[in-house]
C-alpha cells in the first residue's frame, strides 16, 4: 500500500495493513484551545549588512585558451579564440532538416520494380555500412572527443555534430523502414559480413585507443595518440569514406532511381563537409599548439590500411558493375579524395597520380533546393550553398 508520507520507501514484503478504527462520537460541546502568545519577531534591525567577500577571478585572456590541456574557465564562450569554431556552430543551423521532409514513395516503386538484383545488393549493403558508420562517428565525437577539448566554442559546434550523426542515423533507418527492408538482418551485416566487419574494426580501435578514462593527454605519447585518432575520423572516415559510401547512391540518382534516399543523402553530405572540415582543422591547430610531429610513416600507413579495406569493400559491394558505377570507379575515387583530404591536413599526398574517377559526383551531390513532401513549395536551405570539400 502505498505510504503518502514516504512514498518512496517500500513496504515490507507479507506486512499487514493496519485495521482502519472508526470514530466514537463526541457529543460533549467542543473547546477551541488559545493560541499561546509568541514573543516578538526579532527584525535583525541591529544588526549590520555584511557583503561577500569580493572575488579575486581574472578575466579569461582568450590568448590563453588551448584546443586540449588548456586552463582557462571551460564555461565561458567568448571573447573567442577559435571564432572560425563558432562560424562552423553557425552554418550548421542553415542546414536543419529531417529525413520525414523528403518524400520515399518512388524510391519504393524504384526498390520493388526498377533494381536490379545487383543494384539491390549495392543499395542494402550502403545502408548496412551506413546505420553502423554514423553511430561510431557519434560515439567518437561524443565521447571521445568533446570531453576533452578546452575551448567551449569548439564543443558547441561539436554538441551540433553529435545531433547531427543522431539524424544521419535516424535518415538510414527511415529508408530501411520505408523500403520494408528486414532490419535485423540489414543491421546485423556488419558483424557477419567481413568485408563490411572490416572498416568498423578499424574505426573501433582508433576509438578505443581514445575513450579510456585514463587517459592523459598531457603525456606526449597519449596525444599524439590522440591526434592521429582524430585524424583518422576526420579525413579518413568522415572524410573520405562516407564520401565514398555515397556516390553509389548518386550514381543510381543519375539514372533516376531512388531520387528520395539520393535526396537525403545530399542533405547528409552537406553536415559531413562540415565535420570533416572541422576536425581537420582541430587536428591542425593541435599540432600547432602541441609543437606534434607525427611520423610520416604512420600517416602512409594508415592511409594504405585504409586503402585496403576499401578496396575489399568495393569488389564485395560492385562484384559486377552496375550501369554507370564500378569497383574499379569507386577505389579510384577514394585515391583521389584521399589526396584532397591529405593535403588540407598538410600531410604527404597518400597516392600520388590518382585521378578523378568521378567527374559528375560533386555536381551530383551538391544540393541547391529541395521540394516539401507534397512538392507544393520550393524552399532555399543556404545560399550559395556548393559543397565544397577543400
């Protein structure tokens, strides 16, 4: 029975309620007692004001603020160091949007009459890569790697990103949904499909070396750590593979098939720019700040183990080609966006040679308007709006 007192506190397992006792009437005539007399409130009227003693902060210095390790007053935004950092904050908000904006009805039809057997497997095997990519960049971010920043301007336009990973995940599940695909098994292939397994094995040991609640970043071993992880999720993950990930959705939407799922990708892309932009930056302004020298020979290598597993995953995505896209387009690309993504972050070029594979695909991806879901209104999202990796 529930106590009204302490509502809270459990009763004793087997207690009996106590038997309710009924009242005896009274028919004396009652007697209202006398409130005694209190003694007069005392006013404080003698006493004499005393003020807090006064505080001895400085103001912050924003010369003093640091990406990590720094010791200035974590809670306060400005005056800013890092303004580029706010700018980011910013113009992530042009872009909100969710994936029950974009209408899914013809990528239906499209996925039941259209597909082929082949472009079936590309489609599936994309989302399958994706549902489980964007979780592992929202842990990273979230977990690993805002708590550790020391400038707030930069875990605020984090904080966005990590919402933004959230929506990514939600656009996947809504196609999956939408599709009538069996989620279990789609969610599931990354833990039964190796080449697949592969990518996020690597992705989840770049996170583990960095989300360990001991860890100190101001041993120079344990940062440098830090930095190469980051970096890693910035130009190899978000950079470069989830613009790969992509184009052969695009490339389906070139020949005007799954418009909707292609349509919420561009939306997609235009947050990851942004992500991959700004970790780079982070990553550099670190090395700045640190005086780090990463090893060379480290950088080649993780961009050849990148490559590797890219090239896996494209012959078991593209075993055949499909009109218009093949594996051989799709190792070329990540070449190239590796290169792009290798010079922004002032390393050697990973693949020297590599060419353009796919002439149309930032073209493809760029998105400058989009309808509403009963395509009655055109909306503008940004002005001037050309995703622009470099």
């Amino acid at each position: 029975m529930l106590n009204w007192d302490e509502p809270l506190s459990p009763q004793a397992p087997g207690a009996a309620e106590p038997a309710m006792e009924l009242p005896v009437m009274n028919t004396e005539p009652a007697v209202i007692p006398q409130a005694p007399e209190l003694p007069p409130a005392d006013t404080g009227a003698d006493e004499t004001y005393q003020p807090a003693a006064p505080l001895t902060a400085k103001p912050v210095n924003p010369e003093d603020k640091r990406v990590v390790n720094g010791l200035t007053d974590i809670n306060q935004l400005a005056p800013f160091k890092y303004p580029w950092a706010w700018e980011y904050f910013l113009n992530a908000n042009k872009n909100h949007w969710t994936p029950l904006d974009i209408n899914m009805t013809q990528d239906v039809h499209d996925y039941q009459h259209k597909l082929t057997l082949e472009e079936r497997h590309v489609y599936e095997n994309v989302l399958s890569y994706l549902t489980t990519s964007d979780i592992l960049a929202m842990r990273n971010i979230g977990l690993a790697v805002m708590e550790k920043m020391t400038a707030p301007e930069l875990q605020i336009y984090q904080a966005r990103q990590v919402y933004e990973e959230s929506m990514h995940t939600w656009t996947y599940q809504h196609c999956i949904e939408s599709l009538g695909l069996d989620q279990g098994e789609i969610y599931n292939r990354y833990r039964v499909v190796p080449e697949i397994h592969r990518k996020i094995q690597m992705c989840n040991k770049r996170l583990d070396s960095v989300l360990r609640p001991d860890i100190d970043l101001r041993d120079r071993d344990e940062l440098e750590n830090f930095v190469l992880a980051y970096t890693f999720f910035a130009g190899v993950f978000e950079g470069t593979w989830f613009y790969n990930g992509f184009s052969p959705i695009f490339a389906l939407q070139r020949r005007g098939l799954m418009k909707g799922t292609a349509e919420q990708f561009q939306y997609i892309m235009r947050d990851e720019v942004l992500h991959a932009s700004f970790g780079i930056r982070v990553c550099k302004q670190i090395v700045l700040e640190e005086n780090i020298k990463l090893d060379p020979k480290v950088i080649q290598q993780m961009w050849e183990e990148a490559e590797a597993a890219e090239m896996d995953y494209a012959r078991f995505l593209l075993p055949d080609p499909i009109l218009g896209y093949s594996a051989e387009d799709h190792i070329a690309q990540f070449r190239f966006i590796a290169n792009r993504r290798a010079n922004k972050l002032s390393h050697a070029i990973p693949f020297p040679g590599a060419e353009n594979a796919l002439p149309w695909l930032d073209e493809q991806a760029n998105l400058k308007k989009e309808k509403n879901f009963f395509e009655t209104r055109v909306t503008e999202y940004q002005t001037g709006g050309a995703l622009n990796w470099d």
